[in-house]
C-alpha cells in the first residue's frame, strides 16, 4: 500500500514525460521566479525537468515550505480542477527548466491517459488533506455557536470545503484577545478575518465567497448546451455525463454541491460502496469529477427565474445576470421542512438544525440532543449524533419506528445505549431566550420537557420550484411534471405538435428543459435514482440539441 506522502507526490515515469511533452511548453526559469501565488487563478500546472520548485504557504502569516519538488515532481492541487484562487505559492528555488501545461492542456492530457488521471487526480486530492492536516490555517469566523449567522457562515464554509477555524465567542480563550485587536465588541459578531488579515462583520454568503475565491464571473454573452441548476446528485451526475461527452456544461448551486446528500452523515445503499461512504466524500468526488471533465460548478448562485428567448432558454440569477443556454436541467431538489410550533423561526440555526454533520455532532458533544422525525434521515442522524452526545432524544409522531426508517437503521438505533425512542410523540413548544433551551413534547396527553440546546429536525421536504413558477407545468404539490406525467393538454399543444413528438420521459413542459432528482413529480427520493436521471437527462439534451423543437 502506497503510502499518503507517495499518493500526494508522485514521481512522473520516462513514458509519463514523453506523453506531457506533447502538449507541455517548455520553460526556463531562474531562482526565485513566482510560478503562481496564493489567491491566483487559473494557474498553470508544472513538471520539474531540471532544478526544483518550492511550494508555500502563508496562512499562519509566517513562510511554511509544504514541499520541494525536484525532477519528474509536478505542481498543483484540486483547485487548478476547480478554477478556485489557489491557497499556496510555488517558487523556482534552483534554476532550472520546467513543462509548463494550462489547465485546458492538462485535462485533455489526463482525459486520454486514464493512468494519468489516476495519478494526477489522485495526489490532487491528498495534497489538499495533507495541507489541511498540516496547519494550514485558512479564514477565521468569530462568534456565538447559537448566533444564526455565525452559524450560516460555518455551514457554508464546511459544505464548500473552505478552510477555517471557528473561534466560539462562548469557549475560546482567544476570541475576547481578538475582538480587542480589532476594536469591535461582541454585538458586532460573526467576524470573518480572510487569509490576509482583511476582515469583515457578519458577510453575506455572496461576500464571504468572494473572499474565499469561490465566485466566478459568468459572460452573458456566451451560450452554453446545458445549464444545471443545482449541484445535488442528480446535477452533478448530469455535469459529469454532459461535460464528459463533449457539452459545454454550467452548473449553477444556490449553497453548496452535493445538496441534501451532501448533508448526510453515512449512506450506506448506494451501489459499490459496500460499507457505506458519507454524502460528503461521495459528493465532493462527484464536483472534482465534473470539474476534472471541464463542467464549471460556480457557487454561490440562486437561480431567480426561467424564460425563452427565441431558441434559447434564459436562466436568471438573483443578481439579475442573464444565462443564456440551449438546453436546462431542473436539478433543485426540496428543501426541509419545519416544525409548526410557536417560536419556531426565532431558534432556526440557533439551535435549530437540519443536518447532523460533523460540524453539528462536535458542537453537540457530551450534551443531550433532541432529534424529532421517523424516517431514514432521522434514522443516520440519530447513530451519527449518539457517537459524540451524550444523550440522544427521539421524537416520532408514528407510533412505530419502522412506519417509514428502513429496518437496518431501526435495528442500529435500537441498539444504541444512549438513545430513547417516544413513539406518538408531538412537539408543542420550543423554550429559551437568545438560544433554544428547552424542548416541550407532548405523548399519551403527558406533557415533557427536555433541556436541550440541539434541536434536529427531519420531517421532509417541499420542491424548490418557486423559480420555475408559471414557466413550467407543476403538479398540485410543486413538484416538476415530465415526460408522460404532463397532462394530455400541454403534449397535444401547439410547440409540440410543430416539433412533431412528444416530450421526452425526463422533459417539462417546456421543450429543451428537463427536471431529475427530487424536485421531479413521482420521482424516488434517493441518490442513485437522482444519479440515474441526472446521467439519463443528458442523453434528451443531446437529442434536443441535434433537433430542437
Ligand atoms: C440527511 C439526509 C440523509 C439522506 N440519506 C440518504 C441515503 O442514505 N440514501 C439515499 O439514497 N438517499 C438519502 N437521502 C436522500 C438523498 O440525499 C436525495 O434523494 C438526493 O440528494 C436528491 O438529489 P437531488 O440532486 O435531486 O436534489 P438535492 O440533493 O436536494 O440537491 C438540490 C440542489 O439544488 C440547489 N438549489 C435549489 N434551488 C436552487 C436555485 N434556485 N438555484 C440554484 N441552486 C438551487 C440546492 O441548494 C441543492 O444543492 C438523504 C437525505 C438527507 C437530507
């Protein structure tokens, strides 16, 4: 077994070379030449051929050497795949001469040598665990873990894998020395203090991404094949088919890839992964892919509305920028839903959740836990949050636990020691003044009460299908009807009968627009259906495209 020092920095073989060299330029440097540096974009990848480069890091705000690479060594990390400002500076130490490939060069290089990708990709990916695992330190986010904006800023810098230390105002020593240096109070809080030492009270999500190096911009004068909105499973299937066959693919994510999946602690039914794989590994491996095969996945970027212009469909973002496209996938998934109960939205992300992540199970540990929901999310919730509770409290308005959770999950979680299960149990009130503190429930006509600041909530989901409103046929409950689930009326119209077909299965009712995954009428809630139609909406947008209607 290669070991992670061999995996993240592998030696390119004479035959290696010999393939690079045919799209490689090559470059004569000097000592001290800058190849890239920390917070550049779109930088090139480098294969030492003589001489050695110095690869840096400056987060702490002192030079750390993360390595030096000699002959047949290359440079890079997952952000040349992912087109993110980079986190490092690499540095010619010894004069010398390189291969210089952009990052276009390098993905047609790996996509015609598989065993290039291997090695490629892979040392990508451990070179950024091992930068992370060494110190790297990146942004800071100072605050209460019971504000909701504080906690809005560490569930997107958790989901996007951003870099950052969480200083809580509550427990860190630090935190008080800090706000005194920059001369701000408690009230003024979260504060995200960037890599440079630049900081900011309470940032919107869009200016924190900013920051991070995340946003892109987009050129409103192109037209792409296929745009995606969302960049749950079922979207970035569809980014990894279509960019993969040769489509021009944008994917437009509201919040962070990997959608609800990207949520879930551990699944453990999808194929091949027979010990399970959490959403978060699964999902972040599905960006890189699509990202290695040229999709562009910009997040953040919630999409507002849908409309034709001609042939052409035209995605508008929140901002008002216009995208034009030839084809849409409908990939936006449902969003959670929330308990009826008075005071609820006050303690939303104050101790209200709606993911047991890592992030919320550290913050929880040796407390007690309330986790209301029978169904196989509450289910992965309830074993992943036992592990780090001390207490977990289930609340099922059912008066079974296996009316809807999968027996394996109900026979784990039977057998979890600190786990109680109140079957035909209702939430009646939730107590606490800044934060949630109590959990009032009602059973058997008893009214309880659970001391807790931990609240999560797993009791389904409505489609996220306001954008598509008026645009699209939905059926009674929000949800995208395609294929033959359109009424007989919309596939007899005119735009149909002029195209002389009927709607393709994963088609709305709009030609050249597709729904999958979980937004999509009838469909099974789970990831590998949102997977298959994702890959499967791609074979109708090639269709489309070879003749729209
Ligand atoms: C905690 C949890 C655990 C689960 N465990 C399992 C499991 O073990 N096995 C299993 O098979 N299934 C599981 N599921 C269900 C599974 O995750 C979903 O069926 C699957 O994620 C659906 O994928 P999707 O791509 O259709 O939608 P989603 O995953 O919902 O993704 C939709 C994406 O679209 C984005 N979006 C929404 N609106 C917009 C907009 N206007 N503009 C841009 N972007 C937008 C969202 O931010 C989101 O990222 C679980 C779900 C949860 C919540």
């Amino acid at each position: 077994m290669p070991t992670e020092e061999e995996i993240a920095f592998p030696s390119l073989s004479d035959s290696d070379l010999a393939i690079f060299r045919r799209r490689g330029h090559p470059r004569t440097v000097r000592a001290g030449d800058i190849l890239f540096t920390a917070g550049d974009r779109n930088f090139c990848f480098y294969i030492v051929v003589e001489g050695a480069v110095a690869i840096v890091e400056h987060s702490s705000g002192e030079e750390r050497l993360v390595r030096m690479h000699g002959p047949r060594d290359f440079t890079g990390d997952v952000d040349m795949l992912s087109g993110r400002r980079a986190l490092i500076t690499a540095r010619v130490d010894q004069d010398g001469s390189l291969l210089e490939l952009s990052t276009d060069e390098l993905r047609s290089t790996i996509d015609e040598h598989p065993e290039l990708t291997e090695k490629v990709v892979k040392a990508f990916l451990m070179r950024r665990t091992l930068l992370l695992s060494r110190g790297f330190e990146g942004a800071k986010i100072i605050g209460s873990r019971f504000s909701p904006d504080a906690h809005r800023l560490r569930d997107f810098a958790t989901r996007n894998a951003i870099p950052f230390r969480f200083i809580d105002l509550d427990s860190d020593e630090h935190a008080d020395a800090i706000l005194k240096q920059l001369g701000v109070g408690p009230s003024q809080t979260p504060i995200v203090i960037g890599r440079n030492g630049e900081w900011r009270t309470n940032p919107s999500i869009a200016q924190f991404a900013e920051c991070a190096g995340l946003t892109y911009s987009l050129d409103a004068e192109h037209v792409y094949d296929l745009v995606v909105v969302g960049a749950g499973p079922a979207g970035l299937a569809a980014s990894v088919y279509g960019a993969s066959e040769g489509l021009d693919v944008l994917t437009l994510e509201a919040l962070a890839a990997g959608g609800q999946a990207g949520t879930s602690a551990r699944i453990d039914n999808y194929l091949g992964f027979p010990t399970g794989i959490s959403g978060k590994d699964l999902t972040q491996k599905a960006l890189i892919q699509a990202q290695r095969f040229g999709a562009r996945v910009t997040v953040p970027c919630e999409v507002k509305s849908l409309g034709i212009d001609g042939g052409e469909r035209i995605v508008t973002l929140m901002d008002g920028t216009r995208i034009r496209t030839r084809c849409v996938l409908v990939a936006s998934g449902v969003e959670y839903r929330g308990l009826d109960v008075p005071r609820y939205s006050e303690f939303e992300n104050a101790g209200i959740y709606y993911a047991a992540t890592e992030m919320e199970a550290r913050l929880c540990k040796g407390e007690e836990v309330v986790v209301v929901g029978g169904g196989n999310s509450a289910g992965q919730a309830i074993v992943h949050l036992a592990r780090q509770a001390r207490h977990v409290h289930v609340l099922v308005r059912d008066s079974d636990l296996g009316a809807k959770m999968s027996r394996y999950l109900v026979d784990q979680v039977m057998g979890l020691e600190n786990v109680t299960v109140s079957c035909g149990a209702v939430v009646t009130k939730l107590g606490g003044d800044t934060h949630l503190e109590a959990v009032h429930h009602s059973k058997d006509g008893e009214e309880k009460q659970i001391n807790t600041s931990s609240l999560f909530v797993f009791i389904g989901a409505k489609a996220n299908s306001t954008w598509l409103r008026g645009c699209v046929d939905l059926d009674s409950k929000g949800f995208v009807l395609t294929g033959m689930m359109l009424p007989p009326q919309t596939s007899a119209a005119e735009r149909w009968r002029s195209a002389g077909r009927y709607p393709y299965l994963l088609e709305t009712s709009l030609p050249g627009v597709f729904a999958a995954g979980d937004v999509r009428s009838g469909s099974v809630k789970r990831v590998a259906s949102a997977v298959g139609e994702g890959s499967m909406s791609v074979s109708f947008v090639h269709a489309y495209i070879a003749k729209p209607a």
